[in-house]
C-alpha cells in the first residue's frame, strides 16, 4: 500500500512543481521564495525512489539513489528558513527587511545544514530495509539524539506562520506547519504517513507563495 502511496505523490509533487513554474511566470527567477521550488523537487526525489525502491532491487545503485536523498534532506530543507524570512518580507513587516535579519536568515540555514551533516550524514550507514512493501535504505550510523535541524526548521515555521496569520489573516500556512505537527504523533500502520504531511505542508507553502505574491500594499 505505501508504495502505491509514494507513487501518487511523486505525480501529486510533479503537479506541484509544474504548478509552481507556472506561478513563477511574471517575477523574478531570482526571487528567494523559489527556494520552495528546490524543496519540491527533492522531495518528489524522495519519493520517487521510495516508490520505485522494490523494482530497482537490493544492490549498490538503490543504495547510492537513497544516499541522494539523504544529501538533499541535510542541504535542502534548511533553505524553508529562507523561505519563512522571505514570507515576512512579502507581508511588508518592515523589520524583516533589515539587512541583519535577511544575514541571520542566511547565517540559521547555513548552521541547519551543518549541523545536518555533522549529526547525521558524516556517520551515515546505509542497510536495506523493507517495510509495508517498500525497499529503502535506512540510516543505522545516526546518533540517538533529537533531530535538531528538523526542529529548528519547523520552529521558524511556525513562528513566521502565525506572524502571516495575524498580519494577512492567512490561517493556511499555519494549518499546514500545523499538519506536518501533529503526523507523528498519529499511529497508523504506515510509514508514508509524514510524506502526506510534508505534501501539505509544501502546498500550503505555494499557495502562501501565490497569495503574497497577487496581495497588493498600501
């Protein structure tokens, strides 16, 4: 079942990402909050691979395609910091466009992706596990310890979301941080059940990214 899970998000985050191109059109290519569209397209590597891990087989190549992923989840995910700064400029907060904040901004994502490689892809080891049909690569070399950049990138989240929310009256963007919240602590017999959540997240993210960029200012 999760395999077929996988797969339809792969199609789901492909629409996303082209969706994404399209809402590009008309602003710059060089805008910070097209970040998001490097998030999606990882993340519909991520589980495209997970989707077609069985079909490729045990064996060397799977095991680098899932290394792969692992690299873009330390060097990615941290840039959603970026992204977060980026809606609070859009919201025309102004002291977020104060060139500290945009360097701290900078300066977070930077230790996030540090700390990413030193806590878990300098020690990875990679064994393959299957589980609820689905053949990957699991990490065994992580350490025990709290995933920090996960938490930091999702604290910011849910800070800069609830500043959207009562400065733009966007629920949105805080519902989807929300969700992506709240998947581990249900139970269910699945693994895929954090992918569905990081899918609502993500769409969330573009359609802030669409809203901010149509709202107009005084």
């Amino acid at each position: 079942m999760d395999t077929v899970i996988y797969l339809l998000l792969t199609i789901a985050y492909l629409f996303l990402f082209v969706l994404g191109i399209l809402l590009t059109k008309g602003h710059s290519w060089t805008d910070i909050g097209n970040v998001l569209l490097m998030v999606i397209l990882a993340l519909l590597y991520d589980n495209g691979i997970l989707a077609l891990g069985k079909y490729i087989g045990e064996g060397d190549l799977l095991r680098s395609l899932n290394l792969a992923r692992y690299y873009l989840h330390a060097l990615i995910t941290p840039l959603l910091v970026l992204f977060a700064w980026y809606t609070l400029v859009k919201a025309n907060i102004k002291w977020t466009k104060k060139s500290i904040v945009q360097w701290l901004a900078v300066l977070l994502t930077i230790c996030l992706i540090i700390v990413e490689f030193v806590t878990v892809v300098r020690g990875i080891s990679l064994v393959p596990a299957m589980k609820y049909g689905v053949l990957g690569y699991k990490n065994v070399g992580a350490g025990e310890g709290p995933p920090i950049m996960v938490i930091g990138v999702s604290i910011v989240l849910v800070i800069t979301s609830i500043m959207i929310w009562i400065k733009q009256k966007w629920p949105w963007y805080f519902i989807g941080t929300l969700i992506m919240g709240l998947a581990p602590m249900i139970h269910l017999k699945t693994d895929a059940l954090h992918n569905i959540a990081e899918f609502v997240l993500m769409l969330a993210l573009l359609a802030t990214k669409a809203y901010q960029d149509k709202k107009k200012y005084r």
